[in-house]
C-alpha cells in the first residue's frame, strides 16, 4: 500500500486524499438475524450477538442454563476470541440482585450458572462479543 504525500495547497490535493483512502481500504459493517460485525480492511472482525433466555417459573440458584452462539454474523477464518456476559434480571430489581457465572465455554458453547436467583427473575440476558480474522 503507498500512500501518496499530500502537500497544503497541492493540484489535485483532494484527489490525493481520496486515493489515500482507497488504498487504505474500506471498514464494512453488518447486521443480520445472527448479530452485527464491523471488519476492518485487513480482515480483523469484531462480532456481537445477543440472546435472550425466558424461564416464566424463574431462574433459582442452582439452575443451569446450556447456550449455543449459533451462527454468528460473519464467518470467521481460524482461531477467534470469544468472550460472554451473562445477566439475569426480573423486570424491577438491579441485575446485582443476582449472581451468575458463566463457565464450560468451547468455542461459543457453554453453561451459564445461576448462584443467586429467585423465582421473579425470569430473564436471562446473554451478550457475546467475538473477534478474529474473517
């Protein structure tokens, strides 16, 4: 990639520029039914998806709630971070009334843990960010 060296005052100045970019690359950003991405011009990807779990008799301590990433919004190419955050919350109370931990991850497989529940809380809100080559 050459850049072209852009002088104040140069002819063809905003020409140059516009080169500039094109030789930059462009960033491209999607959303579908599997989440939202943003990949740069070299390939780097960062993905996002989220996942809602409804349980109408609540999350108690104890349960254990199995995910799936499922189709993510772009396909990666080789290895990808994957990192899952997982919140419960009951339609009033703050999600700190709550304790979850998010373990067993394998690729974007894993269980989600409820420490601290109760019957009013009924949802499960996961949120994954993946990032990686595509």
């Amino acid at each position: 990639m050459a850049l072209i060296n852009i002088v104040k005052g140069m002819a063809g100045g905003a020409e140059a520029i516009q080169a500039n970019f094109a030789a930059i690359g462009e960033m491209t950003t999607g959303t579908n039914a599997n989440g939202s991405y943003v990949r740069f011009p070299n390939g780097f990807t960062i993905a996002w998806k989220e996942i809602t779990y409804n349980n109408t008799g609540g999350w108690t301590s104890g349960s254990e709630v199995s995910f799936d990433l499922g189709t993510l919004p772009i396909a990666f190419t080789g290895d990808y971070l994957t990192s899952i955050e997982a919140s419960l919350y009951d339609g009033s109370s703050a999600f700190n009334a709550f304790k979850l931990n998010v373990s067993k991850i394998y690729a974007h497989i894993g269980t989600i843990f409820v420490e601290k529940g109760n019957s009013a809380a009924k949802t499960i809100y996961l949120k994954a960010i993946i990032v990686g080559m595509s």
